[in-house]
C-alpha cells in the first residue's frame, strides 16, 4: 500500500559502478496515520464524559431545590470525573510508552514482587466480584527476573488480573502463574470468564476497541488497557498472547526475556495499531 521509490543513479566517472537508492515511506506515513487516528479517537473518547458531566452539571442547576436530585447528579458526577480521569491517565501512560526513551535506563525487575504488587492492589476489586484471585510462583527456586521498569512491569499484569475480574462472573476463579526458565519469565493469567469470540482475538489489542462497550463502560473500562500491555511488553523486548473460547475463559501470557536489553532495541520507537 505505501510507495516505493527505486532510483538508480550511474556514476558518470566510472562506468562499472550504480548507485540504487530505495526510498520506502510506507513506514513513516503508516506512523502518520496512527497518530491522526490516535488523536481522532481520543477527543471522541474525551468527549463522553465531558458531555455527560455538562449535562449532569445542569440538571443539578434545574434540581436545586430537591437536595436529593442534587445528592443523585453529585454522585454521578463524581463517578463520570473518575472515568475521565482514568481515561487521561492511560492516555498519557500510552503516548509515553510511543516516546522512543521510555525504557533508557533499565533496572532489574523482580516479576515475581509486580505479580504480588499488582494482585494486592486489586484485591478489594476481586473481593467486591466475588473472584478468588489466586496467584502461584511455579520458578522452582530460579529468579524471575528481568530487565525493564518494575512500575510498567506491574501495570501491564495489573491490566491483565482486572480484565480477568471484569470479565467473568461471580463465584470463578483467577489464576496467575509466574514461572522462569532462564531466558524468559512468563507470567499466565487464566480467567474462568466470557471469554472472546475468535473473529475479536486479533482486535483487542487495538487502541479502544472493546468487544462489548456497554460492559467495558460499566466496569469503567478505557479501551486502553491491552494497548498498554503490548507496549510495554514491547518496550521490554517481549510479547503478550491470548487464547479464549467463548464461554470458556481466556488466557494471557506475558512473556519477557531475562537477559539484558541491547539498548537501541529497547529504545525503538514502536509503531502502534
Ligand atoms: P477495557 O478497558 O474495555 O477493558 P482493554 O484494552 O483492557 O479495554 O480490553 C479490550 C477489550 O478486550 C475489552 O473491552 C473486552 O471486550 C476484551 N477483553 C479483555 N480482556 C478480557 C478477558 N479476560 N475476558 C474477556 N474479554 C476480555
């Protein structure tokens, strides 16, 4: 689809000697166009709650003389600044991971500790959704360590262990697998949930795309999260995979190398979808 410009250029000095200049933008303007799209999709995002929270804004006014009707509009308000909260907050965290730098000077990370920070923080989360959140260390002695961001590191598990709550119902289970094998750490997280029909797999990760909005709506989902989770696998030189079947649940699996990161890898620029 992007252009290809083919130049050869003879060297008038010597006759055995050509110059072949290969100019390929379909690179640069597929970077373009996922900027403009980033850019188009985020003030339609943004949009949302902020006309939510104008009209809420007004029916408080017309209700000012039934301070019940006015405690109701309070509490939607604040529930709709929370989202729009969120929603910039994970715009932010998504346009650093684009910035080239992010990872410039990485640290060793011990996944097992994000694997614990992470679930820790989402236990009140769990415990309202009536999900058992059960996290196993299956290293066998051996270090799960790797190089990159210990904060980025614990987000994307983070991301991963409340979509396992967010989409599953009541009374399942949610298991999260560290394990090591010298080059790499993978950390599983296997849900019980609705799964994700198979046409959807490849789509996910794409920046706000949900398979259901009104229910990402309603557990206060961005769109946002997955794309975190591939960049900042990317970012540190790994991957993110699924597997779902309808009905039955869905896996994630991060997988990170362990070694340290040659830095022009880890500082690439990585184009999103
Ligand atoms: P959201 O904020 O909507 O959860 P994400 O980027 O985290 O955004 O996920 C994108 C979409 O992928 C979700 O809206 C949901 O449809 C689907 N999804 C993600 N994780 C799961 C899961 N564990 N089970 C079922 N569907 C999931």
């Amino acid at each position: 689809e992007g252009r290809l410009t083919l130049g050869v250029r003879v060297n008038p000095l010597s006759d055995d000697r050509v110059l072949v200049l290969i100019d390929d933008r379909s690179h640069s303007r597929r970077v373009e166009e996922t900027r403009r799209d980033f850019v188009v999709n985020v003030s339609h995002e943004l949009k949302t709650p902020v006309g939510g929270l104008t009209l809420l804004a007004e029916a408080m006014d017309d209700a000012r003389d039934d301070p019940e009707a006015v405690h109701r509009f309070a509490g939607r308000m604040q529930s709709e600044t929370a989202r729009l909260a969120r929603l910039v907050q994970e715009i932010v965290e998504l346009s650093r991971l684009q910035v080239a730098d992010t990872l410039d000077e990485p640290v060793l990370v011990d996944v097992d500790a994000c694997v614990d920070d992470a679930a820790e923080h989402l236990r009140t989360v769990a415990e309202a959704a009536r999900i058992q959140v059960i996290v196993t260390h299956a290293s066998g002695g051996r270090p799960a360590e790797i190089w990159g961001d210990r904060n980025l590191v614990t987000t994307a598990v983070r991301n991963l262990i409340e979509n396992a709550i967010n989409y599953s119902g009541p009374g399942t289970r949610v298991t999260v697998t560290v394990q090591a094998d010298g080059d790499l750490v993978a950390v599983v997280v296997k849900d019980q949930g609705h799964g994700i029909p198979a046409g959807e797999l490849d789509r996910i990760f794409e920046r706000f795309y949900r398979v259901d909005p009104a229910r990402s709506r309603r557990t206060g989902g961005t769109g946002l999260g997955l794309a975190i989770v591939k960049h900042i696998c990317a970012n540190h030189g790994g991957e993110v995979s699924v597997w779902s079947e309808e009905g039955q649940g869905s896996t994630f699996t991060i997988r990170l190398p362990s070694a340290r990161p040659d830095s022009s890898a880890v500082t690439a620029p990585v184009t999103p979808r």
